[in-house]
C-alpha cells in the first residue's frame, strides 16, 4: 500500500536528518572545546563554524548535478561516506593536533551534510499530499531535531567532560601538555560517528525507496527557456529567509555555551553549559512535533508568523537581563525556532513544479547563510557577547515579514503527490 511504503521511506529518512542534526550540534560543543586547545579568539572560533556552512554554498550545485546523474537514492548513499570520511579524517586533526586539517575536515563532513539536504528536503515534501507538505517536512525534521538534542549530551560528556579545558573553572590557563591532551578527546566521538554512517550508508543502499512524482521531473532543455525560478516570489525571499534564519540559529548555538557558563549569567562550567544545550535542541524537538500536528488544521504560513515573534520578544529579553531570566529567555528560541527551516523550505518551493529540483538547491545553497555566524562573533569580541545577540532578533523580524507577504506563492504550476512505487 502507498500509505505503508511512504510510511517505511520517512522513517529512513527520518534517520538521515537525526544523523546530519546531530553532527552539526556537536559543534556547539566542539567550538567552546577547540577554542580551549588552540586559544581562539570568539571570532576565530567562529571561522570554525562559518568553513562549515561555506561548504553549502559550494556543494550545493554540484549536489544537484549529482542527484540528476546517479538519481536520489545513490546520492544520499554518497552524501553519508563522505560524511564517514570526514568524521575519520577529524580523528587525523585530533593526533596531529591542526586547527587547519579541523577546517578542512568539516568542510568535507558538511559536503556530505549538503548533499544529503539537497537530497532528502524536497523528497519528503513531495512523499505524499501537498497539502501536508509542511506537517510532513516538520515531522521528519523534529528527528533532526532529536539528534540535536542528543548531541550536546553526546559531546559535553565525551568531549568537553573528558577534557581539562572542559571540567576547569572559567579563567584557568591551561599548560601546552593539557591542550595537546585535551585534543586527543575528540578522536573516540569521531570514530563512533564515522562507524553509524557507513552502517547507515549500506542499509540506505538496499532499501527500496519510493520514486518522486512526475511533476518535479526536469523539464527539457528546450522547454527550460519559458520558466524563470525568480517569477516565483515564494522562492525569491524564501532564499534569503533561510539564509537569514540560519544566522539566528546557528549563532545561538555556537555561543550559547559560552554564554551561559558567563559568572552574570549561569555562572558554571562550560560543561555544565554543554549539557543547558540539551534544552535548547530539546524545546526545537518539541517544537517540531507540535508544528507538524498544528499545520494540519493551521496555514503553515500563519504558524511561521506566530513563531517569529514568539523568537523576537524571548531574544530582546536576552539581551536587556542578566541571569537566569537570560539563560531561559535564550533557551526558549529553541522552541521558536523549531519550525522555521522545515516551514520555510516548504513554502519556497511550493508550486514550482519542475523547477522544485533546483528551487531546492537554492535553498539549500542559502544554508550558507551560517557562515555569517563569524559576524556575531566579531561584534561579541566588540561589543560584548550579550549585545551581539541583537543580530539575532533582528534576524527574527525579517522571517515575520516572509510569512506575513514574502511567502505567498506567485506563478504556481499545479501540485502533484510521488508516484505510488511499484
């Protein structure tokens, strides 16, 4: 029956995006861990996130022409080695010790993120009623967001608990000996990582997923020359929403550690912040569940609105108190953020039928917009970390005005559900 096949198909998929959240978020505890070891700056330690998302913009394109040369399935078997092999080549970062090699290395990790994201967005949406889409993508995402949440737990206990910079108290100079030992924490993580994807690779391989709908096929080159993505104005600001949002995001995560273990603030140990940061992903997990049960009755685009302000009001109370109320306050975006990825994803490429293939890869090529994280971290060296999280609320306001006019769809061609596999 179609319902059971896409039942099995999304619950696959759901693993992919648990492993590729749950990769990304170990970075919020590698971060303040690497900083330690190499004695970054807050900006330096950014460029560590921002390589990461500069991988998006590149890997994007080339993802796509991947996907249409070996198909979806061979793809996301692709996209989970070159993860595998990243996640080895961070254990040769962690021996040698390198900051260049780790750069390099996640770079690589986030290719293969990338074109995974490419992949498996825009299948889900199309697996089933259009109508459902959002509910759908926010479904599979609230696994994302599982691994999110799991990560720092993953991290702050394997890496930052098993380190000296981790376990100190703020302020303590660590020897040469204690850093290069403090390096070496990150091999055992890494290697567990590297063993998941390969064993996820060989089961993705053998699975027999259902095929995408016709009306996403590719329209013929001759064809091509009368359709125009940018008559879309769905897809024209929902690029720059992702972009945006991923600023937000991502800058939350990367100095939320930093920010809480802050004597004004939580006043603890960076790892017992690590493990704050299970809340954070916890309440986008929560989140995500409870947008995709809403969207079945709301429009996903009145939802998107409702939770932009919810981010903006708890992210200017960040900024204006000190304390717990601070700590709590940015704990909460999680749960206003939760939905905006998946909804915004899904009204971007909403009625651009043929055109869905590389409408995705646009949208996802503006994930890069996570690379802009090293602005935060510039006006945190500046300004003070608590002021650069004004970046953050302002973030917010322009994802309101996408879902209040930006996201309305212009041009759509007519929607269709996947094919029922055979």
């Amino acid at each position: 029956m179609p319902g059971a096949s896409y039942g099995r198909a999304l619950g696959l998929l759901a693993s992919l995006f648990f492993m590729w959240g749950f990769i990304t978020v170990i970075n919020g505890t590698l971060l303040p861990h690497l900083r330690s070891v190499f004695e970054l700056t807050y900006f330096q330690a950014a460029l560590i996130e921002s390589v990461w998302f500069i991988a998006y913009f590149f890997a994007s394109i080339p993802s796509a022409k991947l996907i249409e040369r070996i198909g979806y399935q061979k793809s996301l078997v692709v996209g989970l080695l070159i993860m595998a092999a990243g996640a080895l080549g961070m254990i040769l970062a962690a021996s040698i010790p390198s900051y260049g090699v780790t750069l390099v290395m996640l770079f690589v990790i986030a290719s293969g993120i990338t074109l995974l994201q490419v992949a498996a967005n825009p299948y889900v949406t199309v697996l089933g009623s259009p109508k459902t889409a959002s509910s759908r993508l926010n479904l599979v995402q609230a696994m994302n967001s599982a691994g999110t949440m799991l990560a720092p737990l993953f991290g702050a206990y394997l890496i930052l608990g098993r380190s000296k910079g981790g376990t100190a108290e703020a302020g303590v100079v660590l020897t040469e000996a204690e850093r290069l030992a403090d390096a070496q924490s990150v091999i055992l993580p890494y290697a567990l990582v590297a063993i998941v994807l390969v064993v996820l690779a060989i089961i993705i391989a053998r699975f027999p997923l259902p095929a995408m709908g016709s009306a996403t096929s590719r329209v013929a080159k001759a064809d091509r020359k009368n359709h125009s993505l940018w008559k879309h104005r769905n897809l024209v600001f929902g690029i720059p929403a992702i972009f945006i949002y991923l600023i937000a995001e991502i800058g939350v995560g990367n100095l939320f550690v930093n920010f809480v273990s802050r004597p004004d603030i939580g006043n603890m140990t960076t790892e017992q912040a690590g493990r704050y940061l299970t809340f954070l992903w916890g309440g986008m997990m929560i989140g995500r569940f409870a947008g995709s049960a809403i969207m079945q009755k709301v429009a996903a685009d009145k939802v998107l609105a409702f939770f932009s302000i919810g981010a903006f009001i708890v992210m200017s109370i960040t900024v204006v108190t000190t304390g717990h109320v601070a700590m709590w306050s940015l704990i909460l975006v999680g749960l206003f953020h939760s939905i905006m990825f998946p909804t915004i994803f899904t009204l971007g490429i909403k009625g651009l039928g043929p055109l869905t293939e590389e409408g995705s890869g646009l949208l996802i090529m503006a994930i890069a917009g996570g690379a802009l994280v090293a602005v935060q971290g510039w006006l945190a060296d500046e300004y003070g970390l608590q002021l650069s999280f004004i970046l953050t609320a302002i973030c917010e306001l322009y994802i309101l005005f996408y879902a209040l006019w930006g996201s309305k769809p212009t041009n759509a061609f007519p929607d269709e559900a996947a094919a029922d596999p055979q």
